[in-house]
C-alpha cells in the first residue's frame, strides 16, 4: 500500500497541472471569442451603407427566438462569475443551444407587464392599465381600473403577492425535505452528520416557541424543532 503513494501523489500532480491547462485554454477561448465578437461589430459596422443602398440587404433577417448568444452577440459566460455555470454555457454555446442569458438579452418586455399592472386573475380580463403621460405629470386624474373596479395599486399588489406564494409553494418541498432530514438526524439515521451550530438550532427553535426544549441536547432539541416545523405544512387554522 505504502509503495502506491508516491504514484498517487504523481497522479494528483498530474490532475492538478490539467486543470491548470484547462483554465488557462478556456481563458485563450474566452479572449479568442471577445476580439471575434468585436470583430464582427466593427464588419457590420462597415458594410451599414451598403446595405443602406440596397433595401433587400437592410431588410432585417428573421432570427430564431432560441439562436445563441453567440450569433446574436449576446452575454459572455464569463458574466456569471462562476466557473462551473461558465464550463456550461460554453457547453450550451458550442452545441448551438441558447440559454436564459441569451434570451434575456433578446426579450423586450411588455411596458404594462413590468409596472404589473397587466391583471389576468379572472376571465373578464385580461385588464391592462397603463400609466399614460397625462396622469403621470398630474395633468389628467388618475381615473384607471380593471373590469371589476381594481386599482392598478390593487393589481400591481395582487401580482406580487400571487408571484412570491407561487414561488415559495414551488420551494416547498425542498423545505420538506430538510425538515425530514433533521428528522432523521435527530434519530441518528441521516449519516455521520455532525452537530456543527447548536445555537442556531437553539435560536430557530426560540422563533418557533420552543422555550421549553432550549435545555435539551442537540439531538432532542432537533426532534422538536422538526416536530414543529412539520406541524407547519399543510396547516389549516392558526398563524403560518
Ligand atoms: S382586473 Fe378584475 S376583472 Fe380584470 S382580470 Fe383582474 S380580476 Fe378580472
């Protein structure tokens, strides 16, 4: 066993040296992209009078709402600042697939949707409000409302509200899952799971009403607390 060592500290070194290789290509890569990305600016550029003289060249060219980014000279993945998301939007690009990033880039947002005054909660809309100029500099009272008499204040309130239950419902069993593993950890059967921030667990369980368990060891005092937090879904009377 002892004999192996030297050849597995080999192979680290080894691994260690292509990673290093790989970052330093993947850079040349990114750099290799930018002057392109320039380059293409700057040909463009040059040939907007010709087309200007040929109404068929300067008609715009259908793009396909999924095109790449890197067709359409949309965001670099070296935005995101992380490097794994980075190794997958190269994957994405190089396989021609496009990304949440390139279509932010091309989507125009609707003016009514981004104040949230677009109301589709009941089928007599959809009932959108717009803000025009006039009510906006006082010139004209602000007289809008949806079909059923909201306000845009309303509507802009509902939208938010209904966002963030929908998001947090679709969380929800994420938060399950947690609960179950500490659960399982209060009972020893998560895996060697150590007990790291007892404290926490104390203050949780001191925002959940646990006063009367702050005295019990880590393991009970998790029993509790994932006791409790069970109770919370699915709960139909009393305070979420
Ligand atoms: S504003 Fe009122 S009537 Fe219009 S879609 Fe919303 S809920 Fe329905």
């Amino acid at each position: 066993m002892s004999e192996d060592k030297p050849e597995l500290e080999q192979l680290k070194s080894e691994a260690r040296k292509a990673e290093e290789d790989i970052a330093k290509l993947e850079a040349l890569l990114q750099e290799a992209r930018e002057k392109r990305r320039k380059a293409v600016n700057l040909l463009e550029k040059a040939e907007k009078p010709a087309a200007a003289q040929d109404p068929a060249a300067a008609a715009p060219k259908a793009e396909p709402a999924d095109k790449p980014a890197e067709t359409a000279g949309a965001a670099k993945p070296a935005e995101t600042g992380d490097s794994e998301s980075v190794k997958m939007l190269n994957l994405a690009r190089e396989t021609g697939r496009s990304t949440i990033f390139d279509r932010a880039i091309k989507m125009k947002p609707c003016n009514i949707g981004a104040e949230g005054i677009c109301c589709k909660i009941c089928a007599q809309g959809p009932c959108r409000l717009p803000l025009t100029k006039a009510i906006k500099d006082g010139s004209e009272p602000d007289k809008r409302l949806g079909l059923c008499g909201a306000t845009p204040e309303t509507i802009a309130a509902r939208n938010l509200i209904r966002m963030i239950s929908a998001g947090s419902s679709a969380h929800a069993d994420h938060g399950l899952a947690l609960v179950e593993t500490l659960q399982d950890a209060a009972k020893g059967e998560a895996g060697d799971h150590p007990w790291k921030a007892e404290d926490k667990l104390k203050e949780i369980a001191s925002k959940l009403g646990l006063s009367d368990s702050l005295s019990k060891d880590a393991p009970q005092l998790a029993a509790d607390v994932a006791e409790k937090c069970l109770s919370e879904f699915g709960k139909q009377t009393g305070e979420l």
